[in-house]
C-alpha cells in the first residue's frame, strides 16, 4: 500500500499527524510519501516511517536526502504523479489540496476540518464543536484504510547530533549545557492575540521554583531579553537562538513546560511532559489541546472562558479586535506559578 499524506504547515499540524503515520505503517505496512512546504520538509524527513517527503518550495541550503522539492504547483503535481499512489490522505483540506486530488485521481479520503462548526463558534458562539481532539478527527479520515488509532499518543523526532548541536548551543549563550532542573517557557506563538503580554510572564518567571529557559523564536528574541533582564540570571533567553529540533531537545530536557498555543506545546506533549497551556483569542475546544498517549493525565489548560468576544478567531490576530485583550489581560499569573508551587 502506497499512500500519500497532505499537510502543508504548520509545526504543530504536522506533529499532530505522526499517529496517522504510524498507525498506517504498523498496521498496514504502508510506505508513506508526505507533502508539506518546504520550510517543514525536515521533520517529517526524521520521521522513519515516512520513505520521502515531498516538499513545495526552494531548494534549501542544506536538504534532507528523504526529501525532493518543487518549487511550484506545476512541478510538484507532475512529481507526485509519477508515484502512482494507491491512496491520497488529506489531513489539510484546502483549495490547494483539492487541486492535487483531482490532478492525481487516485482514492482520496480527507479529513473534517469542522469549518462550519468553527464559524458559527467564532461569530455567533453557537458552540456545535464535538468533544473530540484533532488527532481523532484525524484518525478517522484513514479507518476506511482498515487503521485505527493506537492510543500512543505523539511522535517527534530528531537528528541523531541534536543534542551535540544543543550543547554547543548553550556554551556559546553561556548557559550550562546539562545536569540543571529547569522549567521551558515557549514564550513565542506566531499571532499576538496568542501570546502572553511580557509583564505577565516576568511576574510568572518571578514566582517558579526553578531556573526558566524562554524558548521562541526569532521575533521572540526582543522580548526575551527584556523578560530575562527584569528577571535576573534565574531566567535565560534562547529565543531566536536555536533551531527547532534543539528548542525541542531543551523542552525534552525541562522538568515542564509553560506554553502558549504553538507548534512546541504539541512538541512537548510528544515527550510526555508537564504542561500548562496559556490560551488567549484560540480555544482547547477546537481539538487542538495538548495530546497524551492513553492513560496520561491531561495538560493544565489556562484560559479565561466566559469572555463574550472569545474566540475571535480559529488562528490569531496581529492585535486585539477589541483593544481590550481581555483574554490575556485578566488571566492572573498566580494561577500558572500556584501549579508548580504547590
């Protein structure tokens, strides 16, 4: 059996689908193509139960040798139909998607993105959203295929030298590489309306019992520095400072993981960690909590929920729609630091 799985961003979408992929290979011994963008191609390319990654964009600088690119729709749809798929999963369901389907002809089962349902709770707050993860919703899409979900929970993986890239990481910014308890803080989410404002995180920082890594990326990095400066050398910055495979190695280093709604939170949940997660305009409800293996005690979900204007938005925004941003501004940080605390 020779199937092809759509996902094209981002992160933590694509961790979301690694069930998906291993549930196929154990139990059908499928060989698994994978389609993502080309800025994800190398995490689905650490996958071992994914053969080839096809990836759509520029070639990069270094690529993974599982992975092929094309560098448009034209490109890409010509390679993918020199495989000869048995089967086409669609874990991403959009106009993009429905293009390749058509183009390949193959036997395509697609999974239910809940668009309606999403609608009606972010603009009239009609909640009519199932009581059911993503990763199920998922699951779902390949039972035709005779698989069913394993109870496993999530999968990351990551080349064999990132712990070796991770060490040299941490002594060049100065920060001891191994041996010290530590709490991550993934203080980084791509859309403002998901972030925690920066005295809010001082105050949390302020309160825990251990040493804090702020974790983000790029964009993060100012504001990383400023949280550190406040908080004193019991807090270090590495925001912008490592990839995303040594983010993820420090989360699986960390005692437990603060998070706001990203791709490492579902990183983190692949390693089985302690999380509290901060949602602000997003909500749990939309089945994209974190995702433990069966018979894990679920995340700490920190939210306010009998706000009128949340959510606004199934992603995000570069501000509050209001002004107000009430969903971060009334969460008290006491409630985050009283979970480590007592």
């Amino acid at each position: 059996m020779k199937v092809l799985i759509f996902r094209f961003s981002a992160i933590g979408d694509i961790v979301l689908t690694t069930p998906v992929i291993r549930c196929l290979v154990k139990q059908q011994q499928a060989e698994i193509h994978y389609v993502t963008k080309a800025a994800f191609a190398d995490i689905p390319a650490q996958n071992p139960g994914v053969r080839k990654v096809i990836a759509l964009g520029k070639l990069p600088l270094i690529a993974h040798p599982k992975a092929v690119y094309a560098h448009n729709m034209t490109t890409l749809t010509a390679r993918l139909r020199e495989e000869r798929y048995d089967y086409v999963i669609d874990l991403h369901h959009n106009l993009r998607t429905l293009q390749l389907k058509t183009a390949l002809g193959a036997p395509n089962y697609s999974f239910n993105k809940l668009n309606i349902e999403k609608w009606l709770m972010v603009n009239l707050k009609i909640n009519r959203l199932p009581d059911q993860h993503i990763v199920h919703r998922y699951m779902e899409t390949v039972k035709p295929l005779g698989v069913e979900y394993d109870g496993k929970g999530l999968d990351f993986y990551m080349p064999p030298d990132t712990g070796v890239r991770l060490n040299m990481a941490l002594a060049s910014n100065n920060v001891e590489p191994e041996g010290q308890k530590f709490i991550a803080f993934v203080i980084g989410a791509t859309h403002f309306t998901k972030r925690l404002p920066e005295e809010k995180i001082i105050a949390i920082c302020k309160n825990l019992p251990l040493p804090v890594v702020l974790l983000g990326g790029q964009p993060e990095a100012g504001a990383g520095d400023r949280i550190a400066a406040a908080c004193g050398p019991a807090v270090v910055n590495l925001c912008g400072k490592l990839s995303i495979f040594e983010s993820g190695e420090m989360v699986r280093r960390s005692e437990k993981v603060i998070t706001h709604d990203t791709g490492l939170m579902h990183i983190a949940a692949a390693y089985r960690k302690k999380i509290v997660a901060v949602w602000g305009n997003t909500i749990p409800a939309f089945g994209m909590a974190p995702f433990y293996p069966d018979g894990y005690l679920p995340a700490e979900n920190i939210e306010i929920k009998d706000l009128s204007c949340r959510p606004c938005s199934k992603i995000g925004y570069k501000s509050c729609p209001k002004g107000h941003f009430k969903c971060m501004n009334t969460i008290d940080p006491e409630w985050i630091t009283a979970k480590f605390n007592r």
